[in-house]
C-alpha cells in the first residue's frame, strides 16, 4: 500500500506511537495516507480505536517480523 507520508515509531511504547499519529495525521490532507510503523504491540488495539474515535479510516494493518505498519486514511 502506498502512503503519502509515514511515522516510525519502532522502539517506543505506548502511548507514543499514537501521539505521533495524531501529530502528524494533521498536517496530511482529507484522503491522503498515513503509514504508522510499530513494533509495540499495544499498536493492534490503540490504532484501530484510535481511529474509530477520530473519524479516520483504518486500510490495513498487518505485521511483518515484530514491526506492524498501519495505513490511516484521513478523514
């Protein structure tokens, strides 16, 4: 998947990854996407409700090895 921009947030835990999402999500555009790369494993359950409670889309979520990248469309 292809995204217009992406935050690593490997080797921090909670709630970093989400603060750095959310910091960066602003400066995107409506529909531009955002990829999120964790290795926290806590990014499963906080980026989709994350998203649920913000009105961005979740694309996909997947895992390779200990990182999980997230694609977050904005809203």
């Amino acid at each position: 998947m292809q995204a217009d921009t992406t935050v690593d947030a490997t080797g921090l835990y909670c709630p970093m990854p989400i603060i750095m999402t959310a910091k960066e999500i602003k400066k995107l555009t409506s529909g531009q996407v955002l990829a999120v790369k964790a290795d926290d494993q806590g990014i499963q359950a906080d980026l989709p409700a994350w998203c649920k409670t913000t009105g961005n889309e979740l694309l996909e979520l997947t895992r390779a090895g200990a990182v999980f990248t997230g694609y977050v469309r904005k809203k």
